[in-house]
C-alpha cells in the first residue's frame, strides 16, 4: 500500500506537497479549513480568524516567470506582476491540470497531531480533524506536511506604545484563567480568578486613542477613509503599498518607520522584472567574491541613483543587503507630492493624537493602521515537536524537526526568501516526500544541530535584529542547497560541453524554477524550452500596441549638406595649394563637387 501523508493546508506549499507526492506514488490528503484553495492568496472581505488575509488591490512583489512551479509555466499572456484575482487563476489551473483538488478536505480544521504510542516504531501520527459541521474525526499517516506558512497570527506590538494605566485589585494566589479580547480600539487583558473575584485590568496607551486602529491584515480597501488623517505604522512591504494606496484618498497618510528601509522598483533597468536581472547565477558568483562592503556600497548607490533615501527620509543606519527589501515603485512618488509623510516611530497616543519619537505631534488622526507583521505556531502539534520561541523555530534546512526519532514529519514554506517562495516550497515538498519513501536520508543529528547553528549564526551576523528576519534565506544558494539533496542541480559544466546554448542561459540569466526539471528525479522534458523562451513571455503582455520601427530623423537636405560638407573637407585637404583659387571662384569648387557626388545643387 501506498503511504498516507496528511498535508495541513491547501495554499501555495500545499498545493506542491499533493502534486509531489502524487509523483512518487504516495497518497496525500490535504486538510483546509477555508472553502477554496491558494491560502494566504485568497482574497475575503471577511477573513476567518487566525489566517492572513491581504486587501483587494495586491499585487505580488515577484514576477511571473521566477514564481511558477517548476513544470508548469504561468501563461504567457498574464503580466508579469500579477494581481492575486490572477494568482488565484493560476493555482486553479496548476491544481485542475494535475487534478489535485480530489485529495482536499475543504472546510476542515486539524484539531491535534500527536505521534502514535508506537511511534518509535512506526513513524505514524494521529491526525484528529473537525468538518465544518462539527464532525470530528481521527485518521493515521505514514506522514505530515505542515503548511501553514508564517503569516498566521497578526503581530500587534500595543506593548511598544507607553502611557499605560493600571486599574488593578489585590491578587490571591488561586489558579488564574487569562482571556485576550479586543475591546474597542486597543487590547485589554483581563485575568479573570476562577473564583469570579478578581479582575485585572490593564489598559495600554492605545485605548485612549478616539479613532480606529487594526492590523494591516484587516485593511481591505481606501474608499471608506477619503479625506481622512492616516498613519501606517511598518514599513515593508503591506506597509508600504497600503500607505501609497490610502495616499491617493486620504487627505493625509503619515508612515511610521523605526528604523527605515532601502526600497526597490518592481521595474528594473530597461522595463524588465527587476528579481529576473538581480537572480541569476553571475550575480550569486560575483557577491561570493567580492568584498561585503563593496557589494553594499554598490547596491545603495544604485537605489540613491533613482531618489536619495536620506534626502526622502528613509535612509536606515544597516546597510541595503541587511534587512528584507521592501518592494514599492510608487512611494518615492507620493513622498516627493506630499500626500505621504515619512515619520519615525511612534511614541504614544493622545485621544486622537499621535506623538512621535521626534517630538512632533500630528492631531485629529482618523485611523492607524499596524503593518507589523506575523508570528508564527503550530497550535495542533504538541509542543515539544516543534518548539517556537520569539518567532525561531529549529529545524533542518527549514525543514525537518530535529528531535523526533523518525523523519516523517516535514515542515513546508516555513521561509521568508529573498525571492520567490512558490519554488523554494515545491523544493521542500520535492525533497520530503522522496525522504518519506526513503530514497533520500537525513545525516546524524549532531550534523543536523551544526547545520542549524552555523545557519542562525551566519543570519543573525547578516541582518538586523528583527522577527522577519529569523526565518530568512537567499534564493539561489538554499534552491541549490535542497536541489543537491534531491540530485537535481543543474549540470552547468555538462552542459557547457553539450548543450553552450542552454549553459550559458542558466549561467547569466535569470534562475527560473525550470532549471531544477532538466535532470534527476522529476526530469520534465519541457524545462529547456521553457528556459530559452522565458523572456518571450516576458515581453508578451506587454506587446499591446504595434510600435513602428523609428524613421530616420535627417532630411533628405540634411543629408546632402553632410555629404557636401565632407566632400568640401576632403577638397580643402587634397588642394591646399589651390585653396585661395577656390574661394576666389566658388562655382569651380561646386564643379568639382558634382564631379564626385551627383547632388541636385544650384547656385544662386
């Protein structure tokens, strides 16, 4: 019998970890707890809680071409970047051409999973299920791939905010049961005594603020904050794009930055996706080699080159390859026409005033709007499985918990990458399952701990300090990285005996996902067509107007008095000694001239 393996969500990551494991003979069941696939790319006015939710008007910071699966491209006519109606199109296609919506569960929440009593043994877990209408149910899997992703609980830092009151009654030692509801516009805390005794009350900063206040993840659209004071308070990338969309209806939006960022075009040099000029092989090469320093000086002359992020205000003190990019074409713009001011960071909240670390005060501020992130869990696994501690969770190669006695448990898109994360999680889904069946296996678990320490060490030297960045990857060095486990690394030196064409393609261009089908396991005879057309469809959205070729800008005079001219040089060269001859009769010149060149000219 084929081995059972529960896959925990049906998003993005999902999605691969069903097509690989239908690839290698292996029988997935994916559990979702929403109606629809595509995960955090689903859009919904009404999100259910617990889950990321994004606003109407996103579009995805990583073009087409580097985002796709890796054997099956995303049509040609689609843009590059594309909105997430688009995106979900695209997931509706992949799952209907591989036919993988038969092996989902819509609706249906995993409760717990726990490993089996003989799990020594066996490697099985028990996966307990709820439908939507309350039937629960418990199954047995040879193994589980948890896709939850990292955007699953709204990060709302209320404790950054000072001012707090204190409203509090005398505590007994009894057991204490601790509630956390929203009240109004903040977080009250209320510890309620099982005995119905005693309540605490603690009160941040934020609830003394009149106007509205939530997360970016329940912003969905402008229209109802026209002509409205807003501040955002994050700077990445919903941060960013949420304040340039309420710049174009409020009268006012303030962005609040702690520490500011180095932002990047979509747009890069000559109208081309920028992550296809800055994700090639070359570049990976070249940053190996050269000095740190240099590579950073280099990357933040090239961003001051399109507007100077002092002068703008968002200059941060790290440099530009320490910290997650944020990714806006339009918010130099709207900075530099007013509607956007950039702040620093917030220091409280007065009524409907907020005061900044700066000492200026902006009042009668309508909403604020905490573009601050995820956290991250696993409120189904015992905790002892995969322990989460301030958003750091350890794991092989992002992947696999290190304490468990069998390698049957695989956590899938558990990544933040410089870079796409569809190919990156089909990588992970590709390596794991082949695991499952054995045909790959993990080193001891003193490698795998060294693994994990050098990787923490080497991203906590890189970046700066922050909760985003515990999770962090470069894009072609970890695809490489599991690519070798799963023997499918390009073979550029073969290559460039065999097949130059091909060689030099991967070399300097772009590092689509198709490289990794060229050969070994899962080998897809379309991958070098698809790698020596993929700038066809880059340009074939964009090919909406026939554009002539340009005409020449000389007239047929101006072309003759440049022939003439040199004619006259050459003359003047070769009868200096006539010279004064030739001004004295300038018709015998023009004789001369008509000798040569057959020009209509005429004296007057």
């Amino acid at each position: 019998m084929a081995k059972r393996v529960a896959v925990i969500g049906g998003g993005t990551s999902g999605l691969a970890c069903i097509k690989c494991c239908l690839d290698e003979g292996l029988e997935p069941v994916c559990f979702e707890t929403s109606d629809d696939i595509g995960g955090l790319w689903s859009f919904k006015e009404n999100p259910d809680p617990d889950r990321a939710s994004i606003y109407h008007s996103l579009i995805i910071n990583t073009s087409k071409e580097m985002m796709c699966f890796s054997d099956f491209p995303i049509p040609a006519h689609f843009p590059n970047y594309m909105h997430n109606s688009l995106i979900m199109d695209y997931f509706h296609m992949y799952a209907d051409h591989f036919q993988l919506k038969r092996h989902i569960c819509f609706q249906t929440k995993v409760l717990h999973v726990t490993p089996r009593p003989d799990f020594p043994h066996s490697g099985q877990w028990d996966v307990e299920t709820e439908s939507k209408d309350g039937r629960r149910e418990k199954q047995v899997f040879d193994a589980v791939m948890v896709c939850t992703g990292h955007h699953c609980h709204p990060n709302l830092p209320l404790q950054d905010f000072p001012g707090a009151t204190h409203v509090m009654t005398k505590q007994t030692d009894s057991m204490c049961k601790v509630q956390q509801h929203n009240v109004n516009k903040g977080i009250v805390n209320l510890v309620i005594q099982e005995s119905l005794c005693h309540i605490q009350i603690l009160s941040l900063g934020i609830d003394s603020f009149k106007g509205k206040f939530f997360h970016s993840r329940d912003y969905k659209n402008p229209e109802e904050w026209r002509g409205k004071r807003v501040v955002v308070i994050g700077i990445g990338n919903s941060g960013g794009d949420i304040a340039v969309e309420l710049s174009r209806m409020a009268k006012q939006v303030y962005l609040s930055t702690r520490r500011g960022s180095w932002i990047l075009n979509r747009v890069g040099d000559k109208g081309v996706p920028i992550d296809m000029l800055f994700n090639n092989r070359m570049n990976v090469c070249l940053s190996q080699l050269l000095p740190v320093g240099f590579i950073n000086h280099f990357g933040e002359k090239q961003l001051n080159k399109r507007f100077n992020h002092k002068l703008y205000g968002l200059q941060p003190a790290h440099r530009v390859f320490s910290q997650h990019p944020t990714i806006n074409d339009d918010l130099p713009n709207r900075i530099l026409s007013g509607p956007v001011s950039v702040k620093p960071n917030v220091k409280e909240f007065r009524g409907s005033s907020v005061v900044f670390e700066d000492g200026t005060v902006e009042d009668d501020i309508d909403l604020v709007v905490c573009a601050t992130g995820y956290t991250f869990s696993f409120p189904f696994l015992p905790s002892h499985v995969i322990p989460v501690s301030k958003n750091k969770v350890s794991l092989y190669k992002y992947v696999y918990p290190t304490g468990l006695e069998h390698t049957t448990l695989a956590v899938i898109g558990l990544i933040q990458p410089l870079g796409a994360i569809m190919p990156i999680s089909e990588m992970q889904a590709r390596w794991a399952t082949r695991v499952f069946k054995g045909l790959c296996k993990l080193p001891p678990m003193s490698a795998m701990m060294k693994d994990i320490n050098a990787k923490e060490e080497a991203m906590a030297k890189r970046y700066v300090a922050a909760q985003r960045h515990t999770i962090q990857v470069d894009y072609i060095p970890y695809m490489d990285e599991l690519a070798k486990q799963v023997g499918v690394c390009p073979p550029i030196l073969k290559l460039l005996l065999t097949d130059p064409r091909l060689a030099l393609n991967i070399i300097f261009g772009p590092c689509t996902p198709y490289q990794f089908r060229l050969h070994g396991p899962g080998q897809w005879d379309g991958a070098r067509q698809a790698i020596l057309t993929q700038w066809d469809r880059v340009t074939e959205p964009l090919k909406t107007r026939c554009t002539p070729e340009p005409q020449s800008q000389r007239s047929s005079h101006s072309l003759m008095f440049s022939v003439s001219a040199a004619v006259l040089l050459s003359a003047l060269y070769y009868s200096r000694a006539s010279l004064h001859a030739l001004i004295a009769d300038p018709s015998s010149l023009l004789d001369k001239i008509r000798a040569f060149v057959p020009l209509p000219l005429t004296t007057q």
